[in-house]
C-alpha cells in the first residue's frame, strides 16, 4: 500500500464491474495452485468480452482509456526512493574485518542489525502514516470548500 498511496496526490476509488459468465473451464490442481499462490503472469489470464454484451457507457470507456494510459514507468521512476531502506557497501581494513568476523560468529551483528532494521522500518512506517493523515485532512478541507 506504501507505493498506491503518495503523499502529493489524492486518491479516489469508485470501482464498478459487469461480469458475464460465458462458459466454464476446468484447470488441473496444480493449476489452480499456482494461482492461489500468485504466480500467474497478466499475460496468463485473459479477459474475454462477450460478443452479445451491451456497449459500455461513455464515462466507463473514457475511465478505462484513462487507466490504460497511465505511465507506470514514469510514476514509478519520479518516486524518490528513501534513503534509510538502501544497504550501502562499507570497506574495511584487515583489524575491522577481523572484529566484524568475530562478531559474526557470537551473533553480536545479527542481533544489533535486527535492532536496527526494526527500528528503521517502525519510523518510516510512523513517517507514512503520519503523511497519510496531513494529506487527508488537506483533501477534506478542500472537499469541504
């Protein structure tokens, strides 16, 4: 949801669907396993119009043009991606790797990387939502007006 929802636009979601049944098709189990898990491509799945079904309303055409016209590329691209989630890579002179092996092997890293990784992690979803809640009540006070 971090990515759905960015703190300088205002989201909308009115959803509407017609849904025709057209003909059944049986899939072999493991099949529909891969689909529980999530594993079928877009490409995969199809969605078929039906060839006695009404044409759609002009609003409904023009939000569908609109959907497919977005730029997922250029969205994703204009993000600026936070700094505190990127791993840099740290170069050490022989005394340092030594301590850092040492370390290793007592667990001492592993349980202060895990302290660090928690806490990142809980202040950038306290950042988020704190941005979510200043952006919806810049939407609601202008909704208002």
């Amino acid at each position: 949801m971090f990515l759905f929802n960015r703190k300088d636009q205002p989201i909308f979601v009115t959803t509407y669907a017609e849904v025709y049944i057209l003909d059944r098709e049986f899939i072999p189990i493991s099949e529909a396993r891969k689909w529980e898990r999530g594993e079928t491509g877009m490409d995969e799945i199809g969605i078929i119009e039906a060839p006695g079904a009404p044409p759609l309303q002009k609003d409904i055409a023009q939000l569908i043009d609109r959907v497919n016209s977005v730029d997922h590329d250029r969205v994703r691209l204009t993000l600026k991606p936070d700094e505190r989630l990127v791993s840099h890579r740290i170069v050490r002179n022989f005394g340092q790797e030594m301590l850092m092996r040492l370390k290793n092997m007592f667990g001492i890293s592993t349980l202060r990387g895990k302290h660090k990784r928690e806490t990142k992690w809980r202040k950038f979803r306290e950042e988020r939502k704190k941005n979510f809640h200043i952006r919806r009540f810049d939407v609601d006070s202008i909704g208002s007006l």
